[in-house]
C-alpha cells in the first residue's frame, strides 16, 4: 500500500503569510517611528526641549509598537505548533479502517464498503450503488431489520461487467409494512492512505475521499 502524505498546509501557509505581513508593516511602523523620534530629539531647540510628558507619551507608544512586535511573532510559532500537531495526530489513522459519515467510498482491494443504519425495522430495503458520473450499476436488497448493517460490493454490476476502480455512491431505500419510509443512514468504510491538512483542518484520505477527522466513528486495524 501507498501512503501519501501531504504536509504542506495552504491554510497554514496562509496564517504564516497573513502573520509576517502583520510583522513586516508592524516592524516597518517601529523604525519610522524610532526614526522620527530621534530627528526630533537632534533637532529640538536646546532653549525650548520637548515637552517631558509629550516625550513619556512618545516613549510608551514606541514601546507598544515593540510588544505588537513580539505578539506578531509568538502567534506565528503557535500557528505553526498547531500545524504539526494537527498533521501528527493524523498519521496515526493512516493504513486503520474506518468507518466514518458519508455515502461515497472507494474502491480497494477490488471490494467497496459500506454500513447502513435503519432507526426501525422496514419491509423493503433497497440497495444501490451509482458510479462516479452517477449512473447506477448495482442493485440489491438489504437487511431490514432495525439497526447497523455492513454492505460489501465486490465490483461485479448488474449488467454483468466488473468495476475494478473508482469511487462509488450507496442509497439505501426502506419502507415499512404501511409503505412509510423509513428513516436510515449510511457510512463508508475504508483504509486510510494519506493525510491531507491543506485546507487547515486534518482530513484523512481513504483513496481519493477526504473525509474529516470529526466525521469518524470507528476505528479498526
């Protein structure tokens, strides 16, 4: 198995960059100012000096502009703490099954995985899977007892050829004695093959599904 590993935060990048230019501006404010202050201490009238509380006023702000310095640069290392953190906790889900919100799941290992929940129990339970470009090429029945059912597809469509690759979607369709629907959910479930902290949230890959850590519920070796 492939893991890849994207580690290159666009997000992260994006607080370093909004950060330094906060510096950039902040340090560029201090030298004009330090600048200013001294021509006006070189230049004052030795018979007229500047006033000493205008020079205090002066000083204090000059000492605001350092700590605005300081600040800029202790919250770009912790935008970048934060980054590692969030990358690091991820590899750890790499090559684990999960099983986590969502409808579509991938292709691996020539076999697509699934589970699905009914809140009570249904009549009819119908089963289908669409390919990418969301043409259906499977159906089945399912189990329509109440509760969480696993639902592995091996490929094989209901035209009789074989799907080796690809992401597939899976809706479920329950409805009780009455011929009211029934409330259901549906999981994916899928080995992790990368992590992608890009967006400036950590998600896992599971081929080429991103899926957020927050979205999983289980976790398996």
């Amino acid at each position: 198995m492939t893991s890849a590993i994207n580690t290159s935060n666009t997000a992260g990048s994006s607080t370093s960059t909004s950060s330094s230019t906060a510096a950039t501006s902040a340090s560029a404010s201090y030298n004009t100012f330090l600048t200013l202050l001294t021509t006006q201490l070189k230049n004052q009238d030795p018979l007229n000096p500047t006033n000493t509380d205008t020079f205090t006023s002066e000083m204090i702000q000059l000492s605001g502009v350092e700590q605005e310095l300081a600040i800029n640069d202790t919250l770009g290392t912790i935008s970048t703490n934060l980054n590692s953190v969030a990358t690091s906790n991820g590899l750890g889900y790499i090559g684990k099954t999960v099983t986590a919100s969502g409808t579509t799941s991938p292709m691996q290992s020539g076999t697509v995985k699934w589970t699905y929940t009914l809140d009570s129990a249904a009549s009819n339970v119908k089963l289908t899977v669409k390919d990418s470009s969301g043409d259906t090429v499977y159906t089945t029945t399912g189990d329509a007892t109440s509760g969480t059912h696993s639902f592995s597809w091996d490929g094989k469509t209901t035209s009789g050829s074989t799907e080796s690759t690809g992401d597939f979607t899976l809706s479920v369709a329950a409805s009780d004695t009455s011929g009211d629907d029934v409330s259901t959910s549906t999981d994916l479930v899928g080995t992790v093959t990368g992590v992608d902290s890009s967006s400036g949230t950590t998600k896992l890959k599971i081929g080429d599904i991103e899926v957020s850590v927050s979205k999983v519920s289980s976790i398996n070796s």
